[in-house]
C-alpha cells in the first residue's frame, strides 16, 4: 500500500495544523493511500497540540504516527488506540557522523572503522522487546555513510529513509538564531517564523583527512591553516570535486546528509538483505 509521509520530524515550530493533517487524508482517501504523521520531539506545550492532530489522524485511512518523543508516544498509545506506532529516526540511536567515512589514520592509527559505527539501537533484542511492550509495530531507520550492521533475524518491521539521512537535531536552532542580539540567539525559540524554509547551509567537515586538506591549491587569503589549533576552517570551500571533506547541510535545527553513487545503492542491497525491511521511504528533498 502507497503511503503520504506528513509533517517533520524534528522541529515542534513546524507542526502541521488540524487543517493541513484533514487535507492530507482527504487526499489520501481519494488516492487510496495510507497516512502517516511524522511527528518531532516536542516541550509539554507542543505536546497539547499534538494531541489535537492525533484526534484528527485517527480518522483517516489506515493511520500511523512516526514518534521521536516518548511523552508523546505515551499519549499516543494510551488515548489513540487506532493509531499504528512506527519509532522515529530520532529514538533510534545511529553513529550518523558524515566524517566517519573519511577518518585518516591520525584518528585510528591506520585501522578500518570498527563494524560497531553500523550499528543502531533496533539492533538490540532487548530494545525491540520494550518496542514491543510498548506498542511500537514498525521502527524506521537511516543508512549511514559508512554502512549499516544487520538488525536480526527477529526484527520489528522496518523502513529506510533514502537519499537524505539525520546527523544530529536539537532545540537551540543557529538558523533561528541568526541576527537575533546575544541574550537570545543560543536559547530554545519560544516562537519560529522558519526561516529554515528559505535557508539551507552547505558545510564541510574539513577536520578529516587534515594532510590532504592542507595540501588543496585554494585563493590567496581564502585558507585558514587546518594545523592551527583554533582555525580548522576555510572562509571559502575548495571545489567539491578535489576536496576529500565530506560535506552534509543544515536545514534549521538539523543536519543531514545525502546518499549518493555507491553508497546509495548499498543501502538499497542492505534493505534488500534485510528480511525486516519492508518499506522505502522516497525523500525527494531535504526532509525538513
């Protein structure tokens, strides 16, 4: 069954309102589509709204709501018994890191990555039976760039989010932040006009691979020196295609990162393999 994935699931500034989640069934139930309300972690204040949109989803067709707040995976469960629960990304704990694929040796003293980065939460037994316990049928999961460990063979039903992958989220918002006077710009928004929706920021993780980056031909007074200890940054970027530093965005208060070429197509042969996976989740733009 085709699904519409609704909402975001990292910013409670960007909850949809009960209108915006009755036009998405309405358009679901023309379309014979399931809906699915991804949901953020969210202060006891959002939590009330959601309260509202969950009523709202409980009527549509076939429901799910993707949880990354246990608060609200409690209400959730105890006051919406209709509504299919599916674990977010967000409580799904991954090493995300989009330098880990480039680490040099001054990092590991010239051994691989250790296999242990592939791992998730949903990898342990013992947390898929408190899922279980707790209601939570389906758990979604992100691919990281160096590769994901097999779940198990007793694996909850899952799905992968492809390209686009979570680094980190959190409260305190830089693009939010931004021409805001000190007192208030590294304090959690009490109220957003989502400048997100306007700005990305493109960064690069120049702190791997610190020889090769040292040696890139750059602009006179663009370079930074990577060796000083307070100045591992460029004020330009080199061009993409001879720089050897990952580069990942940042969308309001979350990082991504992007699959692409042959990481891309390892993680469609890992969800394949995978006799837990059976749903790909199709990002067709940063997921914000």
């Amino acid at each position: 069954m085709r699904r519409l994935l609704f909402g975001v699931e990292f910013c409670q500034h960007l909850i949809p309102s009960v209108d915006d989640v009755r036009a998405a069934a309405a358009l679901c139930a023309d379309r014979g589509w399931g809906l699915t309300l991804l949901s953020s972690y969210v202060t006891d204040a959002f939590l009330a709204k959601y309260a509202e949109l969950l009523a709202e989803l409980e009527t549509a067709s076939d429901p799910e709501l993707v949880v990354n707040d246990w608060g609200l995976l409690r209400l959730a469960r105890r006051e919406h018994p209709g509504v299919t629960l599916v674990l977010g990304r967000g409580l799904n704990r991954q090493v995300r890191d989009p330098r880990l694929p480039d680490v040099g040796p001054e990092h590991l003293g010239g051994d691989a990555p250790p296999a242990a980065w592939g791992g998730s939460s949903i990898g342990s037994a013992a947390f898929r039976a408190l899922l279980r316990r707790l209601g939570v049928t389906r758990v979604a999961t992100d691919v990281p760039l160096q590769g994901a460990m097999p779940i198990g063979a007793d694996g909850l039903p899952g799905q992968v989010h492809l390209p686009w992958g979570m680094v980190a989220s959190g409260r305190i918002c830089m693009v939010n932040a931004y021409g805001k006077p000190p007192s208030v710009r590294l304090v959690p928004p009490m109220v957003c006009d989502a400048p997100c929706r306007r700005y990305t920021l493109n960064l690069r993780a120049p702190w791997t691979r610190r020889e090769e980056a040292n040696a890139l031909p750059v602009a006179d007074g663009a370079f930074i020196p990577l060796t000083k200890l307070l100045n591992r940054r460029r004020n330009e970027l080199p061009d993409v295609q001879a720089d050897p530093a990952p580069r990942f965005l940042q969308k309001g208060n979350t990082h991504f990162y992007r699959l692409e070429g042959p990481a891309l197509s390892r993680a469609l042969a890992w969800a394949d393999a995978e006799a837990s996976i059976d749903r790909i989740v199709v990002e067709l733009d940063v997921p914000m």
